[in-house]
C-alpha cells in the first residue's frame, strides 16, 4: 500500500466515529429540517402535522421579518474583525506561552479555563455582568483620542479592539493549544541556526515561526468561524431561538432562517480556505527517479 494511501485511510478511521455519529443521529433531523423550511408546521396532540408552502419561509426571512436583516451588519463585523483579532492574539499568546518561563503549565491552564467555562448560561450570565468587556475603556484618554480625532474608517476598528479585548481572550483557548503543539513540532535548532546566520527575533518570527504554523492558522480560522457562529452571543441563536414556537412565525421560519444562516457560515468558511487554505500549488509531472547506487 502507498504511503499516500496510508494516510487517506488513517484519516478515514480518524473521522469515522464522527461519520457513523452523523448517519445514526443527525441525518434524519438534518433532513427534516429541509422538509420544514418548506412547510407551515404545527404541533398537534397526535403528532406534527406539515403543509408545502414552498419559498414561502425564505422569503419571509430575507424580505418581510426585519430581524433578520438587522443581524446581518454583526455577524459580518464578526466576521472581518472578530475572527482575525482572536487569530492574532492566539497567536501572541502562544509564542509566549511556548517561551522557557517559570510556571508555564499554570499559565497555559489559566488561559485554557475559559474553554471549561464557554457554555451557554455560564457566558449569557458574564454577558449580563458586563464581565466580558473592559469597564471605563471609553473613558481613557487613548479611546477619546481615537474616537475624536480619527477617520471614522480608521476609528472603529480600533475601538472594536477597545471595547471586545476580554472576549478574544475568552475565545483563544483552544486555538492557543492548536498553535502550541504547531510550535513545539518545530525544531529547536532551526532556531540556532538562524541565530547562526544573524537573523534577528523578528525575521525568525517570521520567517520560521509563521511558517510553521500557516496550517495552523488556517485549521483556528474554521474552529473560530464556528464557535462564533454558535455562540450564546450570536443574535442569530437567539433570534431561531425565539422564533420556533412563536405564534406568527413558528419551525418552519427557524428552519428557513436556519438553512440562510447556515449559507452564511459556510461562506465565510469558504472565504477564509480561499485567504489562508489554498496550498502552494505542486509543479506539473512526476519527479524524476533517482537512480540507486550500489
């Protein structure tokens, strides 16, 4: 068996628990959500009674409900500003977090329990006690400044930093763990050789340290695209949420809503695979043989 099929079907064996999972427990429902989003649904004493009503849901959720449309702006600026900024600080903290300090175990835990803590009523809860965002930021001297004097194109992403830094810490748990084990696959004495050379903290930062981890990289954009996306803090949650069994929209608008905003997340999934997935592309024909010699 090639070495390349070796790996295929390793990788099978990987994610088949995950494929058996998904054929025993989820396809049925993922089916019959598609069935409801094209059907008036009601609950009756007997069972669930569904009548076609086509497009209809959609429709109701791109055009008639504002809801909807109104979570649109967030979920991009999540998007654009969210994602990349968790990147960047999984990125800082790992690096120092792999550096040879005293006590490291106990700060890489420290910055994993968010993880632990990430459930649903656990984070609604410090949402509510305004635990998630840094209290009097708008007050210091640095953000009046920015917010005064700066273009507002410039101003607001800098501000968005200023106003979500808690929670990019409480989202960087995971993907710190990713980048460690990328960094500690690295070897040491490419370092020195480096230092060898002469090249600088930053050209070896750069140069090796970013190299090494660009799968990483991109692997920690999917998994924060989707935690974001099913977050307790996403209006999108809360809005199918509430719309299930409401009297006016009912399951088969949240399942309608559901499926659009599953579009969503999968074209954002896309996007980041086309900035940071896409390969470097291999040259054309097979190697050339090397001939052994005895």
């Amino acid at each position: 068996m090639k070495r390349t099929t070796k790996d295929k079907v390793a990788g099978l064996l990987f994610i088949l628990p995950w494929i058996i999972g998904f054929l025993a427990f989820t396809l049925l429902p993922f089916a019959q959500t598609i069935q409801f989003s094209m059907s008036s649904v009601r609950f009756l004493a007997d069972g669930i009674s569904t009548s076609f009503v086509g497009i209809k849901n959609f429709t109701d959720v791109l055009m008639v409900d504002p809801d909807f449309k109104l979570q649109i702006p967030v979920f991009l600026k999540d998007m654009f500003f969210f994602v990349p900024m968790v990147l960047v600080f999984s990125i800082i903290l790992s690096v120092l977090l792999n550096a040879k300090i005293r006590g490291r175990r106990m700060f890489r835990a420290v910055y994993f329990l968010p993880v632990v803590l990430m459930s649903g009523p656990v984070i609604t809860n410090l949402v509510n006690m305004q635990a998630t965002t840094l209290r009097g930021a708008s007050s210091f001297f640095v953000y009046e400044f920015i917010a005064k004097h700066f273009p507002e194109a410039l101003s607001m992403p800098i501000l968005y930093i200023f106003d979500n830094v808690i929670l990019f810490l409480w989202f960087s748990g995971v993907p710190i763990l990713i980048f460690l084990s990328g960094l500690q696959k690295t070897d040491q004495s490419v370092y020195e050789a480096a230092r060898v050379d002469g090249a600088s903290a930053w050209q070896q930062f750069w140069k090796i340290t970013m190299a090494n981890i660009k799968p990483f990289i991109f692997l920690n954009a999917i998994y924060i695209i989707v935690e974001v996306s099913n977050s307790a803090l996403n209006p999108f949650i809360t809005l199918i949420k509430d719309s299930m069994f409401d009297g006016k929209q009912g399951f088969g608008f949240a399942a309608a809503a559901t499926w659009i905003y599953f579009g969503m997340i999968l074209l954002a999934v896309l996007a980041a695979w086309f900035l940071l997935g896409r390969g470097e592309k291999e040259p054309k024909g097979k190697p050339e043989k090397r001939r052994k010699k005895r």
